[in-house]
C-alpha cells in the first residue's frame, strides 16, 4: 500500500479530524484574503494591515462551525450562511467570509439529492447574492457580488458531481457483487444438478445388477443339490453381474474425479449400442425379452441414448422383480422425426409376492413397484425424461401387463407432447 493510500485510509478512520484540519485551512485563507484591497489605486493589491474585528469574529465563527459539518451539514450551512449575510451587509471586505458557505454548501449537495441540492443552492446564492447587492455597501453590479453567486454555485455543482461520482462507484460495486451472487448459486444449482444426475445412475446401475444377483442367487439357491450343473451356471452368472455392477459404479464414481485425479475413466457411456448386451443379461437371468429396433439414422446425442438406455434398463429391472416368473418382456426403439420413442411392454401378473404394488394392480406406478410403494425407479426415470424436455407415460394394460414409453428428442430445447397412459 503506498503512502497516499495510507494516508486516505487514516483520514477516512478519523473523520472529525479531517473537519478540525479543513476548518484551520479555510480560517487561514479567509484571514489571508482579508489582507488584500481588491479596491486599491493600482487595482488588486496586497496590504499589511490589521483585519477588522467583526469580520475576524465571523470568520472566526464560520470556520468553527465546519468542524461539525458531517454531523449536520444543513445547520452548519444555515450558521456560514448568516455570517456571510452579516459580513456582506457590515463589513468590508465581504468575499472571504463566503469560503465557509461554499464548503458548507458543497457538504450538503455531496450528502443529498440532486432536486434538494437544487432548491438549497438556489436559495442560499439568492440569499447571499441579494444581501451583497441590497443592502451592502459596493454597488449592486459590483465584482464582488457576481463572484459571490459564482463561488455559491461552483460548491453546490462540485458537490453534486461527488454525490453522483460516489452513487455510481456504489451501483458498479453492488452490480459486481449481484453478479458474483448470481454465479455462486448458478455454481450451487449445477452442483445439486450433477449429484442428482450420478444419484440416478448409481440407482440405476444399483438396482439392475442386484436384481440379477438376486434372481440368479434363488436359482442356485433351489437347484445346488439336485442340478449342480445348473447352480454353477447361476453362480457363473452372478459372477458376471456383480463384475459388470462393480464396472459401472467404478465409472459412475469416477465423475466425481478431478482433472488431475490419476486412473480417470475413459471408458464411454451406457448407451443403445449396449442395448443387445443389456436384453442378455435379462435372458440369462430368465426373463425373456423381445427387442425391435427401427433407429437407424445419425447418432444420437450422449444425454439422448444414456437416458434411453437407463429407462429400458430401469423397465426391464421391475418386470423381472415385480411381473412373476413367467412374464415376457418387449422393448421397441423407434425413430420418429425429431424425435426417439422407447416403449416397454410385458405381460406380467405380479403374482410373486415381491411388494405389495405389483403389476396386476397398477403398482408400478410412482413406487414403480420398489418394496411397498417407495422406490425411485420411476421417479428416476421421470427426471432423466424431463431434464431432456421429454415425456414419460406409465400405466398398467388392458388385460394384464405394464407398459413404460417415453419420449425424447432429439433436438435441444425442444419438447414433447404429453401421451395417455
């Protein structure tokens, strides 16, 4: 910090201080310009001679009462102003008196507002300019007296520039401020938006490869001692399945990484080219899916195909929990215009006992079938549809079964129209 600023920053802490030294510097000024005869035989000239005792007094006077300027700048503008009219009506010379007012009046328009600085200044040169031309002893057109409603005016001016000066400083800073709040909670928004994101892949990724531990689990469970065979090749399956689980949550997790974290995933997505692969792990867990495809076209946006790949992924994990062992699942993947159309339909009873809001009635509703009604299956699959402007329809069919079809476009920032269940 350099001796200026310091200096600054010592007088903005002390600002009484600051008012007691402007005081002694306007007293002495006046007191010198007392000494000069603007009047001489030589025009302008400078005379030692002893100052006269009621001009000192005012002088005196005015520059006393500067000192508390800050604290009540109207006040102290109405005491300068009344010794000023008085030195203007009695004494002689009159100019120097007038100092305090223009600091006086410059205090108040730099603490104020512009229509107030206006009327105030108005009146005070008014009243200091007519006192010095009415009743004063100089003729009315004199020097002195259009210097006074000159020195008037430049102190009402000056001090209404600062007061602007210093508005606009306050709206530029406070402008700088907003900005920097708006950006810390567009920070925050992004931030909660992220971690919903990776919450519904984890849930994702969660839920499909338990459901096939799980499945394949009971199967090795009922046929370890009957059909060794058959066990292995369940437990070879839930191998598989917690590895893939393990992959997925590795990759899922290493978003969270920084830049310079070492062993980032570079691994892609989830996405409809794994579509196939996906239908596979179901058939081996037994459910049988049927997939139609009819996409062909250019490559869909990475946002697009992982949100398609986890509603199907999603869909396919409830009918094997929740529409009983022998259901039939079929997914269709159809590109229409602008537009991508995911459907999953099966025929499921969900007659097995796994939570009370199976397929028969509806419980893949908002539960989407999770235990007993509180899961975040459809939910998650909600908000992955709509953060992508699209639509999501779910309901059970007409003579049995559940249908999940959801609509994405394909273009940013356009949206789909609402279907019926």
């Amino acid at each position: 910090m350099s001796t200026l600023q310091r200096a600054r920053c010592r007088l903005r802490a002390h600002p009484f201080a600051l008012d007691a030294a402007l005081a002694a510097g306007v007293l002495v000024c006046m007191v010198a310009g007392s000494f000069v005869d603007p009047h001489g035989p030589h025009g302008v000239t400078w005379e030692l001679r002893t100052p006269d005792p009621l001009s000192l007094t005012l002088m005196t006077l005015g520059a006393a009462a500067l000192v508390l300027r800050r604290r009540a700048p109207r006040t102290v503008l109405a005491l300068t102003g009344a010794a000023s009219v008085a030195e203007s009506v009695t004494g002689d010379p009159r100019a120097p008196v007038a100092m305090c007012v223009v600091v006086a009046l410059y205090t108040v328009a730099s603490t104020t507002d512009r229509p107030t600085t206006w009327r105030v200044g108005l009146l005070t040169m008014t009243v200091l300019t007519g006192a010095a031309m009415i009743a004063g002893p100089l003729p009315w057109y004199a020097q002195e007296n259009l210097g006074l409603f000159a020195w008037t005016g430049i102190g009402a001016t000056a001090g209404d520039a600062v007061r602007s000066h210093r508005a606009f400083v306050q709206a530029i800073r406070e402008r700088a401020e907003r900005a920097e709040r708006t950006r810390e909670e567009e920070a925050r928004r992004r931030v909660a938006e992220e971690r919903l994101r990776i919450a519904r892949d984890l849930h994702d990724v969660v839920a499909h490869h338990i459901a096939l531990v799980n499945v394949q689990a009971g199967v090795a469970a009922h046929v370890m001692d009957k059909r060794p065979d058959q066990a292995k090749e369940a437990l070879a399956h839930v191998r598989e399945a917690s590895r893939s689980a393990l992959g997925e949550l590795r990759a899922t997790v290493g978003l969270l990484r920084q830049s310079d974290d070492p062993e980032a995933p570079t691994e892609p997505t989830s996405g409809l080219d794994r579509l196939d692969e996906l239908a596979g792990t179901f058939r081996s867990a037994g459910l049988r899916v049927l997939v139609a495809r009819e996409d062909q076209g250019p490559a869909l946006p990475a946002a697009v195909d992982l949100a398609a790949y986890r509603v199907i992924q999603e869909a396919l994990t409830n009918v094997q929990k929740h529409a009983g062992g022998e259901a039939k699942a079929e997914v269709s993947v159809v590109r229409v215009g602008p537009r991508i159309e995911i459907t999953v339909l099966d025929d499921g009873t969900g007659d097995d006992g796994h939570g009370d809001g199976g397929h028969g009635d509806g419980g893949q509703g908002d539960g989407q079938g999770d235990g007993h009604g509180g899961g975040h299956g459809l939910l998650g699959m909600r908000e992955r549809v709509t953060a992508l402007r699209g639509t999501l329809t779910t309901g059970p069919r007409f003579g049995g079964g559940f249908r999940v079809h959801a609509i994405l476009p394909l273009e940013p920032g356009t949206s789909t129209a609402q279907d019926g269940p």
